[in-house]
C-alpha cells in the first residue's frame, strides 16, 4: 500500500518504528515437539504524548513500548537489544509527528465543548512470542484533520536469540505458489469485494518475500493487508490465514512446532480474524472483536462476533479493552481486560464455544498484573503482560482491605471452562499505606502460629491476604503476624472488631 499521512507531507513512517525500518486431527501441528520450545513473556508499555492547543484543538501521540520479562531480559539479550532500539527509534518518531499534528492543529479551530482530536495511535498485538519466533502486528492510526484517518499494518517477526529479523522465506522456503493461495483464500473469504480477474495475482507475483505483511501464531501464518494495498480504502484493512495442515508442504517445519496445545494470543480491533475453533469439522471460522458507544455516548460496550454471531456486553461499560484469545484444550475462550472511571478494571472471561458468544464471569476490579518502570527524570512507563502463556498468568485485583489496596497472584487458565484459577495460595499485596494499631490486637506470628498481641502503636506493612478470612503483615523487625479478617460487610471487622477502631486513619479510594 502507498502510505499517505493526509497534510502531513512526507511522515510516513512515524510511529512504525516499533516494527522493523479444515482440518486434520489436530488444528495445531506437532503439539509435542522434539527440542524444548517454551514461551517468552513479552510486556508492552504504553507511552504518550499531549498537546492542548488554545484554538480547542488536541493533537495526541500514543505508542506501546516493547519490554521482556526480567528472567527472559537474561536469556534473550539480543532480543532486548533489538527492543531498545525500537523503543528509542519509536520515541523520535513520536515526537516527529507531534511537531507534524501541532503544526496542523495551528490551521484549524475546534469547538470549545467539542475540541478537535489530532492524533496518532500505534498498538501492538502480539501473536505469538517463544524460544522461536517472536511475532506481532502494528496497527496504527493516524488523524491529522483530512477528510478521513490513515491506518495500515505493519508486522514484525525477530529471530529471539539473534534478536535479528526473520523474514517470509525462513518460514515459508519458497514462496512461488504463494499468489495462486492468496488469491484463492482472500477471493472465498471477501467475496463481497470485487478484485478482479486475476487482479490479485498480478500484485503478488511483483511482490518480494520483503513486501509482505505476515504474523505467525500456532495454527498458521497470517498476511495483513492495509487500505489500498490490495483493495479500495472503504474495504478496510483485510487479512487472511494459511493454515499449517492444509498447506504443510510450503513451510519450514520448525515454525509449525508449539510449546504446549495451549495458548494465546491478542485480538485487534474490527478485524475479521482466522482462527480454528473446531476440530469436528472442515469450515473455516472467524471471530471479530469491537466497541460500540454506550446508550449515553460516555462509555464503549464491547461486542464479540463468531461466525455472524454477536454478543454485546450491554452492563459493563469501560473506555477501551485490551482482548485476548485463547485456545484451551478442545475449546476456546475470549478474555477482556477493560477500565474506566478511577481506572477501575474488570477482567471478563467469554465463552465461543457455542452457538452465540456469552460471558461467564466477570472479576471486578481485576486486571492483567502492571510493572512500572522508571526511565528517567520524572519519566517511566507501566507495562503490562502481553498474555500468551495460558499456564501462567498474573492478575491484579483491588481489593478494600485495611483501605484501597491492589494484590497480585498468579493463574493458570482452567480447561473445564476456560476461567482463571488462582495457584498462589495467597494474593500478595503491591500497593498501600502502612498501618497503625490503635488498640492492642491478638494476632499469629508466622510460621508457627504462634499467639502474640500487638501493642498500642505498632507500625505495620500488609503484605498478603486470601481476600475473605485473613490478612498477613510484616512488622518493622521483619517478621509476619496474620489478623483474621471479616469483609462480608462494612465497616470490615479484625477480631471481630470494626477496623477503623483498630487502626489509626485507614485510606480508601474514593
């Protein structure tokens, strides 16, 4: 596609730096492979820049930093080399395109209850991340006050070991049939658009191994078409799947091996995603996440399609979700992780295995676990775990325990029906003010259960809880005391006793 940011001249590559400058009995080849394949826990940050304008116009940049976990920051140094590079890359571009949007912003004027919203957005979805490949798609957006956005896709696939760019011909070897399947897949999928005869073949047959946009997950390889690449801008960006058993023949049989049967991977928004969810049939399905305005246009309502089959969640409104899909066993699962006011999450589990996508639990207050970095003067990033391991995931949950608290703990996710389980016999708090006891309170010294009571005065850090009977803290020596706990109502009872009695100025959000 020919990427054109309208009145912004020649910034087209501004905010990609992030990127690189049916079935058989199983929907998932070679489950158990011969050589240790094991996942990488990649975590993406999300950065932004503002600028108000006195004419009520807002130009906004906003990109994802892209991080790995403390233990695979050491197994994988070159990769966090290549992540460096492209944060440091994504940093100057950002900055490039607000001077770009703050210039434009200047030749317009916005309405003082409605200002005008110049922006540019780049999100990243990650795929697939193991000791093999590490795969994601871009998608970015950018408004600069035309007669309609740009936004495309770029996709980005590193050697982890290496930290090098692997391109198509390493997972497919030869790409000389390529044409005859893409056309065939994206003329049955899209059969309302017309290509033309043979139109789709003519652009393939000039494309380089380069000039594709392509993901890896664990059921296939998908290529990712932007406006005017293949079609008009109003078809939208397409994409389509090609399948590691229904064409075994073209790809390098390394890239088909998986970790486990289980995984997951992230779901971009309005887009007709390829996924395998039977293994009992032969069609091909599709699944679609969006947002919709709520009833009073304040808040978004998230929708899950599959296969024509829509599902609105009309109850839990939020400002934006990040969506996971999570292929478990012989089933699938779609999870969301949402906020909104006070930065309140809920992390909601659906189920797609049915006739009509429904939702089966909701966990309030409960979002997937957040690490902030500092990385500079009064400058750092949160990074959240871009889930893809369904054997271990971490969540937060906000709980009003001794006050507003967050704790975290970590899940594997269930294969009976999907939902999180808890395998830490205890959430660890990571927010909070200490406490003060105002009252002499009887308590257990751990681990022995000892009998102890805690004078007038004492200063404590609350360090665990189950959420429901009781709560451990460290004291100032270092050593850990637990209070039984009863939050079945307010005021929340310790020892029986209401807790604002028991402790001097407990702090609760809102």
């Amino acid at each position: 596609m020919t990427k054109r940011f309208v009145c912004i001249g020649m910034v087209v590559c501004i905010l990609l730096s992030l990127c690189s400058c049916e079935k058989a009995p199983n929907n998932i080849v070679n489950e158990t492979p011969e050589e240790d394949i094991s996942f990488i826990s990649v975590m993406l940050g999300d950065k932004n820049i503002e600028e108000w304008n006195e004419n009520n116009v807002i130009a906004n940049v906003s990109w994802d930093k892209l991080k790995l976990s403390e233990d695979d920051e050491k197994k994988f140094p070159e990769l966090k080399k290549t992540f460096d590079k492209l944060n440091n890359e994504a940093l100057k571009d950002a900055k490039a395109l607000m001077y770009e949007l703050s210039g434009a912003a200047k030749d317009l004027e916005g309405d003082k209850y409605n200002p005008l919203y110049l922006e540019g957005v780049s999100e990243v979805y990650l795929q697939r991340a193991d000791t093999k490949i590490v795969s994601y798609v871009e998608e970015v957006f950018v408004h600069s006050g035309g007669v309609h956005p740009d936004y495309h896709y770029i996709t980005s696939n590193f050697n982890p070991k290496t930290g090098e760019k692997l391109i198509l011909t390493d997972v497919m070897p030869s790409i000389k049939g390529l044409p005859d399947i893409l056309e065939s897949e994206l003329s049955i999928k899209y059969d309302y658009l017309n290509f033309g005869e043979n139109q789709l073949w003519t652009i393939f047959n000039e494309y380089s191994p380069e000039d594709y946009n392509w993901t890896l997950d664990y059921q296939g390889i998908t290529f990712w078409f932007s406006p005017y690449d293949i079609a008009a801008y109003a078809a939208g960006p397409l994409s389509v799947k090609i399948y590691f058993d229904e064409e075994p023949y073209i790809f390098n049989e390394e890239y088909t091996k998986a970790p486990s049967g289980n995984f997951c991977l992230m779901l971009p928004m309005r887009q007709k995603i390829d996924f395998d969810l039977s293994l009992n049939d032969d069609k091909k399905d599709c699944i679609e996440v969006d947002t919709m305005p709520d009833h009073y246009g304040s808040y978004n309502m998230l929708s899950v399609t599959v296969n024509g089959k829509t599902y609105t969640d009309e109850i839990n409104y939020a400002y934006d979700f990040d969506v996971y899909l999570a292929h478990i066993g012989d089933k699938n699962y779609i999870y969301s992780d949402s906020f909104s006011d006070n930065d309140y999450h809920m992390f909601c589990t659906w189920d797609i295995n049915g006739d009509t996508p429904k939702m089966t639990q909701e966990l309030y207050g409960t979002e997937v676990d957040y690490e902030y970095i500092e990385e500079g003067f009064e400058d750092g990033t949160v990074y959240k775990q871009a889930f893809n391991n369904p054997e271990f995931l971490r969540l937060e949950t906000r709980f009003e325990i001794l006050g507003t608290r967050g704790a975290t703990a970590t899940y594997k996710l269930s294969e009976t029906d999907g939902k999180p389980e808890m395998t830490d016999k205890a959430y660890t708090f990571n927010y909070g003010h200490d406490v003060k006891t105002a009252i002499p309170l009887d308590a257990e010294l751990l681990p022995e259960m000892e009998k102890t009571e805690l004078p007038i005065g004492t200063s404590l850090t609350p360090y665990q809880t189950d959420g429901k009977t009781f709560v451990d803290l460290k004291t100032e020596n270092g050593s850990v005391v637990r209070l039984n706990i009863d939050v079945s109502d307010w005021p929340r009872k310790v020892n029986g006793i209401p807790e604002d009695e028991c402790f001097e100025e407990l702090l609760y959000a809102g």
